[in-house]
C-alpha cells in the first residue's frame, strides 16, 4: 500500500512539474499577440496615459509619461507618444512610438511589425515594433524587436468600431530576450507519457515478481 502511494505521489509531481513548466513558459504569452521571446528586460514602464481615438479619421493616440526603465526613475521623467493609424476593425497600417522629445528621442521607432487588441472593456493593446533609434537604443539589440504593451482604461470598450477617450492608461516596452532552452508543450507531453509508460512498466514489473514469488511459495 505504501509503494502503491508512493508511485500516485510520484506521477502527480511529474504532472506538476509539466504544468508548471508550462505556467512560466507562458507568462511571456500574455499579451494580446502571444510573443513568445519576449524577456524580463530592460523595461521602459510608463503612466499617466490618455488614450484617444477618432474611428472616421482611424487616427490614434497615446500621450502620457516614461517614468522607469528596470528599476531606475528617469530623471526627470520623460514623454511617452505613441500614434498610430487603426481601422474601424481594429487593423492597424502604422505607428510612430517616440519616448523622450521629438528632437532628441530616448527610443524611436517607426516599424510596426503587429499589432492585436483584446476585445473586451479596457482590453490590452500590442504593438510590435522593429529595432528602436535614439539614446537609449543601445540598450536593447539593434537586430531585434520591441514589444510594447499598452492598457488603456475603461473607456476603451473593446472595440474600435466607434471613436473614444480613456485615461490613467500604463504602458510597459519590452526587447526580445535571448533564445531560451524552453520546452515545448509537445515535447513535455511526451515526457509525461514517457514518465506515465516507465511508473506502469515498473508497477507491471513489480506485480510479477509478487505473482512468480507466490507461485514459488505455493
């Protein structure tokens, strides 16, 4: 009875160990655009953001505050704008993202590589942007993507359908992270099957040795 739990024991941590697997591995999946290479860092966190769009022009914007990168305050705090063309079926043909002065920007960029949206009230917003210019460009690879994570507020109602204002928006840009030996859901499921085969062949195994011990004893 004791083996019996603990080989129970035994296959429920091997599930656990797959689904948390899993769990981390999706964590960079949360946005809209489910980027998969996206990283921890360096991170430019910005607030204070009032969201605006004109759904006869398609004109959008985002105007608000860059406030840390990482763990850092900006001193002083500095401009984030982001404009954007989107349809009135929430496609978007381009965006212009500048964070610091139009002059001197801190990170600018002008390649709008994708773009989705979560349909429901004060959903996020994803825009995926090609290799930054600016100041602070260097902190991030000139070969790789920017992903910028944009929650508007409330008065966004899910849909660009109609025109709308919503405010106290945060957003947070991202660069790609370095390729990660991260398994693939497919690949931990055929370490759960395999893990799963190997417990029943022991499990088969050990009741036999039992069976031909009790035939020897008989």
């Amino acid at each position: 009875m004791i083996k019996r739990r603990g080989k129970v024991g035994a296959l429920r941590m091997l599930f656990l160990a797959a689904f948390l697997v899993l769990g981390l591995s999706s964590v960079s999946q949360a946005g809209p655009l489910g980027v998969l290479d996206i990283g921890p860092g360096p991170e430019v966190d910005s607030g204070f953001i009032t969201t605006t769009y004109n759904a006869t022009t398609g004109a959008f914007s985002a105007n608000g505050w860059a406030l840390t990168l990482d763990t850092q305050n900006l001193a002083p705090a500095t401009t984030f704008k982001l404009n954007a063309t989107i349809n009135k079926l929430g496609v978007a043909s381009a965006a212009w993202l500048t964070i610091g002065s139009a002059a001197a920007p801190m990170l600018y960029s002008a390649t709008l590589m994708d773009f989705k949206y979560d349909a429901v009230v004060g959903g996020a917003m994803e825009f995926l942007f090609g290799p930054a210019t600016g100041s602070y460009a260097g902190i991030y690879s000139d070969t790789k993507s920017l992903d910028l994570l944009l929650t508007p507020g409330t008065g966004f109602k899910g849909t660009f359908a109609t025109g709308f204002t919503s405010s106290s928006g945060t957003a947070a840009l991202r660069g790609e992270a370095p390729t990660q030996a991260t398994p693939e859901p497919s690949a931990l499921l055929l370490m759960m099957v395999a893990g799963a085969g190997l417990l029943g062949a022991t499990t088969h195994a050990q009741r036999s040795r039992r069976g031909f011990a009790a035939v020897r004893l008989s």
